[in-house]
C-alpha cells in the first residue's frame, strides 16, 4: 500500500538533514514503487493504442489469428478514398508493411457485423475467410460470395481466392452468405458457418473441408429461421464437439441467441438451446450476434447483447455439459436502454476468459473490456480501452502466449452516431449501396500477460 506521510516520517532516524538525504531518496523511491501496483488476475495493463490501419489512410473490420508459434497476425479492410472498393490488408509480428489482397470477384465487404476472419491451421497456413459483395438489379441487398484465400508466410502473400457454398445448382459463387464464422477444429479440418437468405427468410448453414479448403461437404441447415443480420460463432472442444451460435427468430418476433452442437464434424446437429431467455421481441435485426470460446476443462462460453427493454445490453452464460443447459445470463454491462453492441470472447493463457465489446448504454460507444480468473463464476471491473471522444466499435480479440490483443473499428462521435442508424430494419425495403469504408480507423492495444 502507499506510504503517508506520518508513515514515512516514522521510519525515518533522528539524523542531522545532510545524512537524512539517502534514507529520503530511498522512501520515495519505495512510496513511487507501490504506487505501480501489478494488474490483479482479473485486469489488463494495456499499452499505448496505435492506429495500425495508418499504413493504408483509412480502415475498417479488423480481424486476428494467433499463429501455431504465438504470433499474432491481424488484418483489416480499406479502399481508395474510403470507398467501396474493398481490399484486405494483413500484417503479421515480424511484417513492416501490410500486404493487399484483392479478389478477382469483386470487392471485399467491410461490414462491421461480418468481418473477414483469420485463422491458422497446425501446420501453419493462414486462412482468410470474407465475403465479396455485388450489386445486381431487382435485389435489395447486394448478392455475396463467401471466399477463402490461403497464405504460406503469415499473410505476406495469397494464393489464389476459392468459393466457399457455391450454389448447387449450377455453381456460381453470388447469393446471399454473410454473417460467417470461420473455425480449425479440434480434428484439424477447417469449419465455416453463415447465414444464407431464401424466400425472404434466413437460416443457418455449416460446411466442413478436410483438405485445406479445397473442397467442402454439402452445406447442414441448422436449426430454423435465423436474424437475418446477426453474425454466427463457431466453437469446438478438445472432445470434438463442435458448438454453432446464431440469433434465432421464435413465433411473435422474438429474437434470442441460442446454440447447437454436433457430435459427427457438423453431419448432424442437436436442437438449438436458448441461452438468451429473455424473450425480447423486436420486428427487425439488431446486427448483433454471439461469440462463443471452450477453455480447457470443456466448459463452453457465451457472450451476447440483447435490446430488452429495462435489461438492456451484454449479458454472459456458460455451459459445463457440453451445451445442452446454460447458467442464467449475467450481465456485463447493461441498462435500462442500449444500442445494440458486439461482444467477442477470448481465453488467454492460464485460462483467463476475456470479454470485449462496444458499450451500446453510451451514446458515444466505447470499447470495454472484463477479465475472468475463474472460468466465467466472477469478472473483474470493466476497463475502458478506446478513446471516450470518438466512437469505437465492434471490436475483436486475440489472446496468444505473450498477452491479449484488442483492435476495433474507430471513427468521430458524428460519423459513428449515423452509422449506427444507417441499417434499416428488415421490415424496410430501401435498397442497400455496397459498404464503404469511410473514415474509420483500426485501433490496436496490447497488454501483457503476468
């Protein structure tokens, strides 16, 4: 604890003032070392926030991988001018410069809700999962394409794009499939999940490669009408069960998050469990879904926002019986009202849990995060890590060997207060522009793990 005044004076030896002068210097150097006092187990020191998307002027949809060595990849989209000419840029550790990856399809989307995804595989390939948008006459929306690249050293260059759920019928890559996850499993095979619109209805769907996204099993539809724009999470644990979030829509329009398991490598699916029990009822999307994380004993995590009305915002539950109960949810961070915010999980070494998300109880979101020492029973403080004067969204997380890293998607209070009105509700029918990148920047901070 600090030292007072009177504290110091006691320990001080009735000693003329010239030989009193060393034993000052020491208690002050004592009284300024208590005061930097070591994050608890349930806290992060984080460092200085670095606008990483500099090298590119503007930024957006910010995504991480940890590689097999513990290093940290992150990527991000831009476009000249801010535009809607969307490329992704990626920058590993070791990396000086970003390297660009443009598809021959058509714009990569920076889509806050559907971010590209990174993942590494054992043998340390790098995976880059996006979705490429495309205008197309009589559509409200733009058509989507869900596409994989795959890079050998770290993202400093890509092979060639594939098509991920291309259409059975004839093969073209256009649909409508976003709101994706992108997965390595515990068996070594690659897992995507996504959200596919028919007959003005969404569902669920899950596909499988074996080979390094070569080829994929014939897409599972899983569980029954899906919201149309919250993002879908994928999780598996060391025993092979893979686990699907999504937010499902029930009779009445109510919205809840719920989760599937599977058993046969996403062959087959359970009935999807509620983990969200609040019955919020609300006739559009939210553009917010879950994030899912199993730590090493098999527990399974949850983390979601909802928009009821008197409990309104993040909220956390967790399952320790493979997903089939959930403990009640325990709020994060909510309010009586709340735009909608987007939380992600990580588990970081010594099984630390993390929590992040966009405080939506804000007029000006901000980036928060809470640390959990003790599986999800307890979290510590909320920790503001995003700047209060601008707007920070949609943030993500990754945890490697050497500390915890949190990057979102930063621009003025203004710019972020209209972007949070701009996606009409699903009952609208105003046709929809491609994304643009804007003025955003991504934001990145680090903090170490003790």
């Amino acid at each position: 604890m600090p030292f007072t005044a009177a504290a110091r004076a006691s320990l001080l030896p009735n000693l003329p003032s010239s030989r009193m002068r060393p034993y000052v210097a020491v208690l002050a150097l004592l009284a300024a070392c208590s005061l930097e006092r070591a994050p608890a187990p349930n806290e992060l020191a984080f460092g200085t926030a670095t606008a990483i998307s500099a090298a590119t002027g503007v930024g957006a949809t910010p995504t991480f991988a940890v590689s097999p060595s513990g290093a940290t990849t992150v990527a991000w989209v831009s476009a000249p001018e801010g535009g809607s000419d969307g490329r992704l840029y990626s920058r590993a550790d070791s990396a000086a410069a970003p390297a660009e990856l443009r598809d021959s399809l058509g714009p990569i989307e920076p889509h806050g809700e559907a971010p590209p995804k990174l993942t590494y595989g054992p043998d340390g390939r790098l995976y880059a999962l996006y979705s490429v948008a495309r205008l197309v006459p009589g559509r409200r929306f733009p058509a989507t394409a869900l596409r994989l690249a795959v890079s050998r050293d770290d993202g400093r260059t890509w092979g060639a794009p594939l098509t991920v759920g291309a259409n059975a019928a004839d093969g073209t890559p256009f649909a409508s499939r976003n709101f994706h996850a992108l997965h390595l499993g515990a068996d070594g095979a690659l897992y995507v999940s996504w959200l596919q619109s028919s007959n003005g209805r969404s569902a669920t769907f899950v596909t499988r490669s074996t080979d390094a996204g070569q080829s994929w099993s014939a897409p599972v539809h899983v569980g029954g009408e899906a919201c149309p724009c919250c993002r879908t999470a994928l999780a598996t644990a060391r025993d092979g069960t893979l686990y699907v979030a999504w937010r499902e829509v029930f009779p009445g329009n109510v919205r809840e998050v719920v989760v599937a398991r599977s058993a046969d490598h996403g062959a087959t699916w359970s009935a999807p469990v509620p983990v969200q029990t609040d019955r919020w009822v609300y006739d559009g999307c939210p553009h917010a879904g879950p994030s899912l994380a199993v730590d090493s004993t098999g527990a399974l995590h949850v983390a979601f926002w909802t928009g009821k009305e008197g409990a309104a915002g993040v909220f956390y539950a967790r399952s320790t019986d493979g997903g089939r109960t959930f403990t009640a949810p325990a709020s994060l961070g909510s309010a009586r009202f709340s735009q909608p915010a987007h939380a992600q999980l990580a588990v970081a070494p010594g099984g630390r849990l993390v929590a992040a998300w966009d405080d939506g109880t804000l007029r000006t979101p901000r980036v928060v995060v809470r640390v959990s020492a003790d599986g999800g029973r307890s979290f510590g403080a909320p920790q503001a890590v995003s700047d209060s004067g601008r707007a920070a969204t949609f943030p993500v997380l990754a945890a490697a060997p050497r500390g915890v890293t949190v990057a979102w998607s930063d621009q003025t209070a203004a710019d972020g207060e209209h972007a949070a009105h701009a996606h009409p509700m699903a009952r609208d029918t105003t046709p929809m522009p491609l994304a643009t990148v804007g003025s955003t920047r991504v934001i990145v901070r680090r903090a170490a793990l003790r």
